[in-house]
C-alpha cells in the first residue's frame, strides 16, 4: 500500500492511556487534536490502564485494533520513561498508525499487522516546546493530528529500523496438559489467559480437570458460556478474544482465586 492511498484527512483517532478520567489529560490530547485538525474523530478505547502497566496496555491493543477501519489511528500513551532517553514513534503498517512511545505497548498488536516502516519523532519538528512530563500533549497529539490531516510521517521524524518489543508469553504443552500464564483481568475479575481456545474440543466441555498453581489444586470444569458456569467455583470459558479465561458466574474469578496478570499455573 502507498503511502498517496493510506493518507486522510478524516481519519478515526483512537486513544488508549492511564490517565483516567478525572483529570484534564485526555480532554487537552483531543483540545491539541481538533485544534489541527477539526475533522479528526476519536474513540476511547481505554483511559483506565493500571499506571504505568504497558503489559496490560499491550493486551487491550491486541484486542481492539483488529475491529477498527483501515487508515485508523491508533494513539496509546503508558509512559513510565517520559523524560528519558526513550523514544518517541510512528509505526506505519499495512493497514493503519500507531503513535506512542518506544516502549513495547504495540508489541502484541503488531503480531497481526505487517510493519512498513518506523519513525522516530524529531521533537525540533513539533512547534511548541516538549515537556518533560507530558509528551501526550506535546508530541504525540500532534504527529497523530499531523497524521490525520494527510501529512507524510516523514514530516515529523527519521526512519528507523528497531523498537522496543515486548514477547508474546507462549504457552508451553506437556505432557500432563499445559503451562499458562494469566494476561489479563477484566473489569468483571475474569482472568485471560494465554491458552488458545483451540487447547480445548467440545468434547471436553463440562468435564473436571485440575489446574495447579503454586502448590494449589483448583478443580475446573470446562463451559462455552458465563451462565453454565457455577457460581461458586471458577470454570474455564472459551472467550471472545480467542483465549481461555477463569471465570465465575456473577463473581470475580480474580477475587476468589486471589490471581492476577502474570500468574502461572498448570
């Protein structure tokens, strides 16, 4: 794809921080946006990312921005290393913009998208001054907004050819079952994991298998949906992001197994 097909100048915005929403952060990001360009048009995808968690900011990306249009902009600020000699990024792929720092955040994302190129924000092209401490509104706003109104990427920085990744935690198969990982836990306290759907067959829906984590047996039974689940015991759901998560019919999984993001099990 050239460059000539993917620029627009009504492109979706989409934005993705820790910044909550009980400050004036994200509204001053989309104030800098229309400011530049005021047919630009935003959609939240999340602004209650645990502070400074880009592993988690990295799942919710993967999530979301396979269901958004070609020439989509995807703006995603979780940036513990603002200030620092981190950098600052535009990654162009096949189909869309990421804008963000140079920490791993799309990592995850980018494992379904092919990468055309990467550029590395020149702070001298933007015109007001960068701070320190909020690089959302002083960089990446603006290259987002740039981007929108058709500008060439190249506009705003130089090519590079590395970035910061994040690796995929596989699971691993053995010979007893699996070894997984929790990714994710959802508002609802279901905790996703990195077991594909595809680990499990109708047949062994409903049937009770063990799972262990750190010298705990948890018995779970296997359903295709929340309301077949008990409530009071958690259940392995075939979810709708493709992988298995713990759930618990109207309760927390994460609650009553004391799990959270980056708990093994077998």
């Amino acid at each position: 794809m050239s460059m000539s097909e993917f620029r627009s100048d009504t492109s979706m915005i989409t934005l993705t921080t820790d910044f909550g929403t009980t400050d004036w952060f994200v509204a001053v990001m989309k104030g800098v946006i229309t400011a530049f360009n005021p047919k630009a048009h935003f959609t939240d995808i999340s602004h209650h990312i645990s502070p400074g968690n880009i592993r988690e900011a990295a799942f919710v990306l993967k999530q979301a921005l396979p269901w958004f249009p070609e020439k989509t902009i995807h703006l995603a600020v979780v940036d513990p290393g603002v200030g620092t000699s981190r950098r600052s990024l535009i990654i162009e792929t096949d189909s869309q913009y990421l804008v963000g720092p140079d920490n791993g955040i799309f990592s995850w994302a980018l494992l379904d998208m092919e990468i055309v190129r990467i550029i590395r924000l020149d702070a001298t092209r933007f015109s007001s001054p960068v701070s320190s401490t909020f690089h959302g509104r002083d960089l990446f706003a603006p290259a987002a907004a740039r981007l929108s109104s058709g500008e060439n990427p190249l506009n705003l920085g130089e090519q590079t050819h590395s970035m910061i990744q994040i690796d995929w935690p596989q699971h691993e198969v053995t010979k007893d079952g699996f070894l997984g990982q929790v990714l994710h836990k959802d508002r609802f306290g279901n905790l996703i994991t990195n077991l594909p759907s595809t680990c499990i067959s109708t047949d062994d829906m409903r049937k009770l298998f063990e799972v262990r984590s750190h010298g705990k047996v948890l018995p779970i039974k296997i359903h295709s949906t929340y309301h077949l689940a008990s409530s009071n015991n958690p259940a392995l759901i075939s979810a709708s992001t493709g992988f298995l998560e713990f759930a618990i019919k109207d309760g927390s999984a994460a609650h009553q197994m004391g799990w959270e993001a980056g708990q093994s099990f077998e």
